[in-house]
C-alpha cells in the first residue's frame, strides 16, 4: 500500500488561518494513563492552547502516556496544577467561558453549543466525572448526543469528539468574519 505522509499535511492547510485553538484542556482525576496519552494526541491534532493535569491524573514521563500520545506529550505545551478551583477562577477572570464536559440535567448538547472563545473545557474521573464544587464553577455543561444504551463515551473518546468539534466551531467564526 502506497502512503502520502504529506496528504495530511495538505489537507491541514486550510486550518493554517486558525493558529493555535484558544482551548485549554484541564483533566482532573482521569485515572487511566492510556485516556491521558490519548488526550495529548489529540490536543496536539487540533492545536491547542494547553494541557492542565490536576488531582490523580498522571503526567509525563510514563509509559502507559507515551504509548498513546506517541509523542505528542512532547509537543502539547501542559502543566500540573495542584489547585484546579483556583486555575479555573484565574481562567475566568481572563474572559474564558468554562465548559464541563459531563451529563448533567442540565448540560446542552454539543452540537447546540455556541462556545465563546476562549474556552477551558473541564474533564473528570472516567466514571464519577467532575465533583460537584467544580460543577458550580462552570458556566456551561457540555454533553455529547448518545443515541445507543450507553450514557457516555470514554472520556478520550469524547474529548476528541469535542476538541473536532471545537475546531469546526473556531474555524467556522473565523471564516464568518473574514467576509
């Protein structure tokens, strides 16, 4: 099988106009290293802002992360932060609009979503999610459409979901106001 490495990067070309996506990521408490691995590979295949790992989350160097990030734990610029109440409130200060992805009652559908960037979207524990205190503290709760018997995604999986469609999102206004 013949293999274009550069179609990739052609077919990218049209998001060079975005530059880095206004988004910070924070995982907090997301016990698996290989969701965290794959978490880095997606930030850097949309271009984010940042990375935040908080409370049990594991960070680089690990193996179980380089096996998923493949590297892009390398790229992703990322921090640890030992107290998310306080990074979140700093993030809102400076005008970010703080997304819980999460299946609260009261969470809009991503695809209805109208994000004000930029955004700090807020990941949890893959199975108790975000704990209530940081709930509080977001402006919006984000879920994604389950159509099937499960109630949610694997938290990598939606956040690859969501970082997409955030791009699409970001793209989109730019491209509306050029015109």
């Amino acid at each position: 099988m013949d293999r274009l490495p550069y179609v990739a990067t052609e077919l990218a070309a049209g998001y060079d106009a975005v530059g880095t996506l206004p988004v910070s990521v924070v995982l907090h408490d997301i016990r698996s290293l290989y969701n965290v691995g794959a978490f880095f590979r997606s930030a850097d295949g949309v271009g984010i802002d940042r990375l935040v790992l908080s409370g049990i989350t594991g960070q680089p160097p690990h193996k179980e992360i380089t096996k998923t990030a493949l590297g892009a734990e390398q790229q992703v610029s990322w921090e640890r932060c030992d107290d998310i109440a306080a990074y979140v409130q700093q993030r809102q200060e400076l005008g970010h609009e703080i997304a819980a992805i999460e299946t609260s009652q009261h969470a809009v559908d991503l695809f209805d979503w109208q994000a004000r960037f930029p955004v700090c979207l807020l990941f949890g524990h893959e199975v108790t999610g975000l704990d209530q205190r940081l709930l509080d503290r977001c402006d919006v709760h984000v879920r994604l459409p389950m159509r099937g018997l499960k109630h949610s995604l694997n938290v990598a999986t939606a956040g690859g979901v969501v970082l997409y469609e955030l791009l699409r999102k970001y793209r989109s206004a730019q491209k509306t106001s050029v015109r």
